[in-house]
C-alpha cells in the first residue's frame, strides 16, 4: 500500500531535512536519508522550527512499510 509523504530541502544549503538518532531534525545532502513527513503543515512546521526560510517541498508516495521502518 503506497501513502502520500512529503520531503522538505533548504533551498540555502541544498540538504534535505532528516530525523537524527536522538529525535531531533537534522540535514543530509541525500534524498534517501530524508524526513517523510505527514503533510505539508508538519513539514513547514518543521522548516520554521529549524529557521529555513526558503524550502522546496516534494511530494511523493512510499510503500507504507517504508514509511514505518524510517520512524524507528
């Protein structure tokens, strides 16, 4: 079963944002390590908490067990 996610990149470093081992929001240059987030209001609550003023949102479907295993 695919589900819709979004994917937030700073457009000032390039880096897409991605979850970090302690539970906190980090940067990656690298697609496949990026944050899928529910909607695009968590994904620009997130780009506003982390002081990314200029971002480019992509929407994309992942298989759902994708999805979930990146949570852990």
């Amino acid at each position: 079963m695919l589900c819709r996610v979004v994917i937030l990149q700073d457009l000032e470093n390039m880096q897409f944002l991605c979850p970090t081992p302690d539970g906190d929001v980090g940067f990656t240059p690298f697609i496949n390590k990026a944050g899928m987030f529910e909607d695009e209001e968590e994904a620009q609550d997130t780009a506003e908490m982390m002081h990314v003023d200029s971002f480019q949102l992509f929407f994309c479907y992942v298989d759902l067990e994708t999805k979930l295993s990146r949570r852990q």
